[in-house]
C-alpha cells in the first residue's frame, strides 16, 4: 500500500488469532475446523456454552466503551441479563441501566458519578471502571482542608505577631533608653 510516497507493509503475523485467549499463536496450534473459527486448538475443547459465555462477557465489557450503544446492542444487553445468574447476569443488569439512561459514551461518568452513584459504585465494584473521580474529589477536599489549616496557622501567627507588637509597645514605654 502507498500512501504519501511511504510504502506501508502489511503487517505480518506468523500465526493466526484466537478470540477466546486473544493470541496470535502458529498455524500449528489451529486444527482445521478451529481454525475457520478462529479458535485455538486448546481453546476449541470448551464447550459452546463456555465459548458463549466468554463472548457474552468481552461483550459487556466492550460495550461499555462503545461511543454510542446502539439499539441492537440493547437487545443483546438485555439478552445477557436474562441468561446468566450470578455476577455476569448482573454486570449486564447494571450495563443494561446505564445504555438506557445514557447511551452516549461522552460524558456518562460524571453523569453517573453525580446522578446515579449506586450503578458508578456498581461498575466499579465489576472492574468495569476505575473509580477515578472519587479519588479526584477526595484529594480536592483533603487539599481544601491542608489550605484551610494552613490559613489558620497564619492568622494564628499573624495574630500572635500582633499580640507580640503590643506587648513590646507596651512594654517600650519601661524600656531604659
Ligand atoms: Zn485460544
């Protein structure tokens, strides 16, 4: 390919890329059937449900991330919400939430941050998210509070500054020229 009189090869992997375990791996780690796939020999031996339940996992996760959760998207969210008991029907339950009230990527953690604390602490608690924000505003309070002692450190001295002036004025008077 030529783009800009810069010849760009292609970039070659020596094998091919499994979706469950995300590897590149060699030609010799698919079989034939797997290989149309794109499983790994190894990777092939689990079950449909098992592969199923890897896919619907990377797919909630994935989601997530989407710029805009499409309709469809939706439907399958909700799909997964359904299927599974335990924690990936729940982690579907708490992203079905969040699409609904806020599909668009942009801006959704504040939003969920300010409006909708339990499904913030809810994609945290799953690891779906960093719990960034909270540690942003706690460390804005904490540094609120070191200002705050410190200003009334200094009103402190200043005052005892004060205190120390009228004392030595008073004291002047006494004071042998
Ligand atoms: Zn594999």
């Amino acid at each position: 390919m030529k783009i800009l009189g810069f010849i760009i090869k292609k970039k070659k992997y020596r094998g091919h890329y499994c979706w469950v375990c995300q590897s590149v791996l060699p030609n010799e780690k698919f079989s034939g059937q797997a290989h149309s796939n794109h499983i790994c020999k190894k990777c092939s031996k689990l079950s449909k449900e098992e592969l199923a339940k890897i896919s619907d996992e990377r797919f909630i996760y994935d989601v997530f991330f989407q710029k805009n959760i499409s309709i469809e998207n939706l439907y399958r969210i909700e799909k997964i919400s359904k299927k599974y008991i335990g924690e990936l029907g729940e982690q579907a339950t708490v992203i079905l939430k969040v699409a609904k009230l806020h599909p668009l990527k942009k801006k959704r953690l504040g939003f969920l941050y300010f409006k909708h604390k339990e499904l913030f602490d809810e994609l945290v608690r799953f690891g779906i998210i960093d719990d960034l924000i909270t540690h942003r505003i706690q460390d804005e309070i904490e540094y609120e509070k070191i200002i705050e002692l410190q200003e009334i450190e200094i009103k402190r001295k200043q005052q005892k500054y004060d205190i120390d002036l009228i004392g030595v004025d008073e004291y002047s008077d006494d004071l042998p020229l």
